[in-house]
C-alpha cells in the first residue's frame, strides 16, 4: 500500500509541475462558468443543478483523455518503463499507483468543481438530493474515463496517439446506446448496458440505483485490469 500511495503522490506532483494540469482546470472553468453565468444568473430562482452536473459530466468527458495520455505513454518514451519492471514494484501497484494519482488530480477538479452548486444554494433553489446524487454520478463517470484513458495509454508510446485511443474509447460507450439500436435482440439490449450516458440517467434525476452505481465501479476495475494485463503481457 505505501508503494501505492507513493507512485499517486508522484504522479499528482508531476500533473502540478506539467502545463497540462492548469490547461485542463483552465479549460473547465471557464467553459462551466460561462455557460452556468448564462443559464443561471439571469433565472437562478429556477435553477436546475442536473443542467451543471451534466455540463460538467460533458466537459470532463473530452478532457479525459488529456488527463490520462501521459500517465504510461510518457514512461515508454522515456525508457523509465524497463526501470518500473526491475524495480521491487509490482505491475499492479504501478498500475493502482498511477490509476489514484489521476483519480486524486480529478478529486482536486471536483472539489473545486462545487462552487457551482453552491453558487445554486445561494442563488437558486436546487433540489438538493438531486444535486447530491448528481455529483456523486460526475464522481463515478469521472473515475470510469479515467481508468479508460489510462488503458489507452498503456497501448501507444505516443501521448497524443494514446489520447486520440482514448477519445475513441469514451466517445464509443458514451454512445453505446445509439449503437445498440441498430443490433437486434438480445445482443442489441447487452451493448445497451454498456452505455455510459444511459447508467447516468439515474443519477441526473435523482435517483440513487445501486445497479448503476456497480456498473461504474465494474468499468472502472475492468479497464484498470485490462492496463494491468497489458503491461504483464508487455513485461515478457
């Protein structure tokens, strides 16, 4: 566990020392604050926080895999990666070292992230158990792309290479869905599970669904687990 947590604390120090730690926060801020001034400002009594949620859910969506390309890409183009494997370090404390170090850098995004809902206690009248819930869906979806974007990055040295793999892969179940209709069956209604905008649709209305919540914690270990074993099966 102290292997862990020391891998995360460098990989945090590393986002902070990097441009691309402050263009992300730069790029998100200013996107939600600027929609949230011209949607809630001027009709702030009626102010609906599932519109925020889900705008911000949409921006960090793109912005994922800029979070991620770097996080196995970069050791591979450095050479560090052989260094990793000859270390006492095991693939899987990398892996969840590296994988907590971007989750605990979207922690950073999130707390800051709720100045918007505040901005709605003060202003507004949210309903709260809806915001609630609702953040907690931005939580679970934010360390999904995040485990997937850093599956992308195990595949390329390249960190834009594993950006754009990793775009790919968010764009594809986010639109699972619409995918799933043009398969009948009962092949049709499983690619429909794998939707991520369709196990969010809970979340934005408030409803807390245990189902949807396993979902985001079963993608989440199964691309952390995919990285794992991609870079077991690199090893030798």
């Amino acid at each position: 566990m102290n292997a862990i947590w020391s891998i995360s604390k460098r990989e945090l120090r590393n986002y902070f020392v990097s441009p691309i730690a402050y263009i992300i926060l730069a790029v998100f801020f200013i996107i939600c604050g600027l929609f949230g001034y011209i949607v809630y400002v001027a009709k702030a009594p009626y102010a609906q926080v599932i519109y925020i949620v889900s705008l911000m859910t949409n921006i960090f969506m793109f912005l994922s895999p800029m979070l991620t390309m770097r996080l196995l890409s970069e050791e591979k183009k450095q050479g560090t990666m052989e260094l990793l494997y000859t270390s006492p370090l095991t693939i899987t404390e990398i892996v969840l070292g590296k994988y907590l170090g971007a989750v605990l850098f979207f922690g950073v995004l999130f707390l800051i992230s709720l100045e918007f809902p505040i901005f709605l206690l003060l202003y507004g009248k949210p309903d709260i158990p809806v915001m609630l819930v609702s953040l907690l869906g931005f939580a679970l979806v934010g360390c999904t792309l995040i485990s997937m974007g850093m599956f992308a990055s195990s595949l390329a040295e390249s960190q834009v290479v594993s950006a754009i793999i990793g775009f790919a892969l968010v764009i594809v179940f986010w639109v699972m869905e619409f995918f799933s209709s043009a398969v009948s069956g009962s092949v049709g209604n499983w690619l429909a599970t794998l939707s991520l905008s369709k196990h969010l649709e809970s979340f934005s209305k408030g409803v807390l669904d245990g189902g949807d919540v396993f979902f985001f914690a079963a993608m989440s270990f199964m691309f952390v687990f995919l990285t794992i074993r991609r870079l077991d099966w690199k090893r030798w």
